[in-house]
C-alpha cells in the first residue's frame, strides 16, 4: 500500500465515496510544512492508507492534517523530530502550548473547541501507527485519557426554547428564502442533520401504507440508509414546495446533482452562476440572516444564537417531555446507543425549573413586606420588628429563620444561599452581592478542573442568581 503513495509533498486526492456527502470534490493536501521527514512519513502513511481502504472519510483526513500543523509547530520550538520518542510529558507541554497559542487568523487565542480538536487529531494519527506501523510511534501510552474533558464544556443540553422556537415559527410565515423556511420546518420535524439535509433528493418522500407521507434520507454518518420516517404534513408540504422550487435548477444540473432539492445558483460573488448543492458555510449565513432580519431575541436582550443541530436536540426534547420512550428517540435520531442520546440530546424541559423562579422573593422595598409576600400574620409581625436584625442576610432577609423550637433553620447553616426558598427575600440593595457571587460561581466553572459532577453541583445556583440578578436590575432601573 506505501509504495502506491503519490510522490512529494502536494498531494490532490478525490473522494470517490458515493455515499460521502464530498462525492467528487477534490482535497489538496501539502505536507511540505513538515519539518522531520520521520513524522511526514508517519502522516503520509495514515492518510493514504485511511483514504484507500476508505477507514475514514476524507475530509476527516485533511481536517487532521491542517491541524496537524499546530503540533507540527511545538514539534519544531522543542526539537522533536520522531513521534516514537513523543512522552505524556510532552504531550503535557502540547496542552500549555495549545492554550498559551495565538490564532494567525483571529489574532486571538486558539477556542478551547479547537485545542482539543488539534489534540486529538494527534491522538488519532498515533493511535493508527501503534496499530499499523508500531516502531514509528510511542509503544506505551502517552495520553490520560482526561485532557479537555469536562473543562468549558457545555454541561446543559442546547435545545432551543419554546418563546424562541415560536418566534421562528411566527417569522417562517413571511420568510421569502425557501432554503431557509422549508429547511427549517423539515429540521424540526425530522431531527436530521443538516448535511443529510442537503442531500435529500426528489424520490425521498413516498406516500405512507396506510395515510400522509415517509421520508427516506441517507445518515452519512453512521453510513446506511435510514428506515422510512413518518412525517407531518407541514414537513411533506415543505419537500414538496422544494421539488417545485428546484425544478427549473434541476433541468440545468448535471446528473451528479440533478435529483438534490438543496442545489442554488448563486447571483453574485465567488461562485456566482455556478449550480451546486448549497453549502454548509451559505446555509449557517442564511441562517444569521434570518435571525437578525426578524429580530429573534434571546431572554438576555440579544440576537438568539442558532444553529441547525439545535433543531435535532429541541425534536429529541421535546419528545423525552411528552414521555417518549428513550429507544423511540434513539431510533428517531438514529443513534447506535442509548446513552449518546440520554447524555447529549434529549433533555426535560423542566417545568419545576420556572416554578422555583417564581418563588424567589424579591421585592423593591423591604419596609412594603405585608400580607401578600409573608401571609402568615404571626411571621409578618416577627419579620417587621426584625427585619434589621434576626431577618438579615449576607444577600437579603428572612421572614422565618428559626422553627417553633426556636432552632435555626438548617438551610441557612448548612448553605448559606437560600435563593429558592419561599421564606427568602431580596431587593436592589443586595444587587451587587449577587453579581459578585455569579461572577465567583461563573469563574469555578470557568476553571473547574474536576469534571461534569462537580460543576453540577453549582450550575442551578447560577440560572437562579442570573434569573434574580436580572429581575434586580429592572426593578432598579424602575422597570418592573
């Protein structure tokens, strides 16, 4: 297989894959930059053996390669020049180099997404010499295992709330893109990605046996044929709108792309007047645009942050909500396990969450407490004749810190925050002491070390204190 290699360092290579959502486009690779012919050996080696044997596809390959770049980089400064003599010291010093590292084309330091990306693009490229070409790289174990798990990753599921999927809904209404309008409505009513999206074809919608319509669509990423998908007659109405609206498009495409809905004509700019499937980049600016045009904003005031996989994770929600069985969302989503989906889509929309907003007391002036806020007569006249000296907390009042045992209550020794307790109230005095409490929680989970289980235990202090920091600073700015 190495004696077939291209000769030199630029390479073009094809992706011949016909179920690769890259049919047909050309990848050029350039291993020039790589110093130490030992290492471009390696690196050579796993990309063509990974591109013929098809073990990987490839645009995955030149992906690692570009990132390869930055370890190539480190390699140079500390002189290395073999990956067999790489140690998990070494790999430890790549860690700080990645996170010290300034991005040449944002002038800013390299995203924690890509750091990690760029470490396991070495990963993977070492993994494959171990199995493949064992005396190249190290024989032993150089990583933890623990690099860049749960630091600065999202430890809540990003689906996209009801108000915000409602002003979508209300704004599709009058949407003149159809990409953008009928794309979205088939996001939400199938869950699929995007690129299995873009490649949806004339024949993919069939009528159902029985009543409405399927659809079929290929999932590229586990590389089969998906089982026909019952669909809402809004999503059928949608790829039927797309079959009209690409008909003309279709009569002019070449026969590569001649049964794809999501194929455009651009007008102007770079690839004007060239007929292709719409690509990913043109879609995500489709989507910005729609979101600025209709003004869709989010609980903090700003334009809401969308992206398509949302769309796939607010299906799976929504579903586990009503009560679906976990295995149906499995098998809607097309995961190959449960846990994939238990642990990184489908989330409650938790009800009991707006509830506990509701019960934070707060209130503009603590000298306006009557009835309405502590009904009980007995406590209202304790917290009247108290309320500067028993009542007072570090960030508000208590209208019952002790039992009828006169014992105080357990809640304020063993934590302190009482946020969402019914007896806790706050004001605008304690506005700050709130900001700087949000600001130390926001900073242990900035630098938090230990995983998702310890974060855990502080996020939901942080939605509350947000919610309360908030509600503070419009009663402060005489908007409530």
């Amino acid at each position: 297989m190495a004696s077939k290699m291209p000769i030199g360092d630029k390479w073009e290579l094809i992706d011949n894959d016909s179920n690769s959502q890259h049919c047909g486009r050309k990848f050029k690779f350039d291993f020039s930059y790589i110093e130490s012919d030992g290492i471009k050996n390696v690196v050579k080696a796993y990309v063509w053996r990974s591109y013929k044997e098809e073990n990987k596809v490839l645009e995955s390959l030149y992906g690692d390669v570009i990132r390869f770049k930055v370890f190539n980089d480190f390699a140079t400064i500390y002189k290395i020049f073999s990956l067999k003599t790489v140690t998990n010291n070494d790999i430890e010093m790549f860690i700080s180099y990645l996170k010290s590292s300034i991005s040449d084309k944002t002038k800013k330091p390299l995203s924690y997404k890509y750091q990690k990306a760029c470490l396991d693009s070495l990963k993977t490229i070492i993994r494959w010499g171990q199995l493949y070409i064992p005396n190249e790289v190290p024989k032993t174990e150089i990583f933890t295992g623990n690099e860049y798990i749960g630091v600065n990753r999202k430890l809540k599921i990003d689906f996209i709330p009801d108000e915000i999927l409602e002003q979508i809904n209300n704004a599709l209404v009058n949407e003149e893109n159809p990409y953008v309008k009928y794309g979205i409505i088939i996001l939400q009513s199938t869950g699929m990605r995007i690129g299995d999206m873009f490649k949806l074809t004339t024949d993919s919608i069939k009528p159902h046996l029985i009543s409405g319509y399927t659809l079929t669509w290929y999932d590229h990423k586990n590389r089969k044929e998906r089982q026909p998908m019952p669909i809402p007659n809004e999503c059928a109405s949608a790829v039927e709108k797309l079959i009209e609206h690409t008909k003309e498009l279709r009569e002019q495409a070449n026969d590569s792309i001649k049964d794809y809905l999501f194929i455009h004509k651009p007008t102007n700019g770079r690839g004007a007047n060239i007929l292709k499937v719409i690509p990913h980049t043109t879609y995500y600016q489709w989507l910005n645009d729609f979101i600025k045009n209709n003004d869709i904003i989010d609980t903090n005031g700003e334009l809401y942050n969308l992206n398509s996989h949302q769309f796939r994770r607010t299906l799976a929600t929504d579903m586990l909500s009503k009560g679906t069985d976990l295995k149906a969302i499995q098998e809607v989503l097309g995961h190959s396990s449960a846990n994939t989906t238990k642990q990184h889509y489908a989330d409650v929309k938790d009800k009991e969450r707006a509830e506990v907003f509701k019960n934070i007391g707060i209130i503009g002036n603590i000298n306006k407490v009557d009835e309405t806020v502590i009904t009980d007569k007995k406590d209202l006249i304790w917290f009247k004749e108290n309320k500067e000296k028993g009542a007072r907390l570090c960030d508000g009042y208590c209208s019952k810190p002790f039992n009828d045992k006169d014992e105080i209550c357990t809640r304020i020794l063993k934590r302190q925050k009482c946020y969402t307790c019914s007896r806790y109230i706050t004001t605008p005095e304690y506005l700050q002491a709130h900001k700087n409490h949000l600001a130390e929680l926001e900073n242990q989970l900035e630098v938090n070390v230990y995983g998702d289980h310890y974060a855990e235990h502080f996020l939901p202090t942080i939605k509350i204190l947000k919610k309360i920091v908030k509600r503070l600073e419009e009663i402060q700015d005489g908007n409530d």
